[in-house]
C-alpha cells in the first residue's frame, strides 16, 4: 500500500467484482502499509473475503511474504 491514498468508485467496482468472482481462491492477504491508518484496512477488508488477512508494516516485508507462503 505504498502512498495509498483511497479508491476511485471505478476501482473499488473493479477489486469488489475481484473479491467476489475469487472468494475461495485466496487463503492469506498480507497487507502492507507504512501508515497507522492502514491497519484498519484488514478489518475493513474481512467482510469481502474468506482470506486469514494479516497487516504487516512495510519494514517487515520479509516476514509478510514468509507468511503468505506457510502452509
């Protein structure tokens, strides 16, 4: 989420038909941010998957990538 600074209604459209269309197909999410607001975005995200959703800061890459990896 590097310089995320929200959606457009024609992209949020867009990862809604995502999220739906691929609902089962996706086991983890990280999330990574470098901003204390965009930890609510896991939580805000929850209701449109049915993904373990994990907020990681973005100096912690690394463990965010060996997370989405485990099986």
């Amino acid at each position: 989420m590097h310089d995320f600074h929200g959606w457009t209604a024609g992209a949020l459209w867009e990862d809604l038909k995502f999220d739906f269309e691929h609902w089962k197909d996706i086991e983890r999410l990280a999330i990574v941010g470098e901003s204390k607001w965009e930890v609510g975005m896991a939580v805000f995200c929850k209701p449109f998957t049915a993904a373990k959703i994990h907020y990681f800061d973005h100096a912690k890459l690394d463990q965010a990538k060996a997370w989405i990896a485990e099986d």
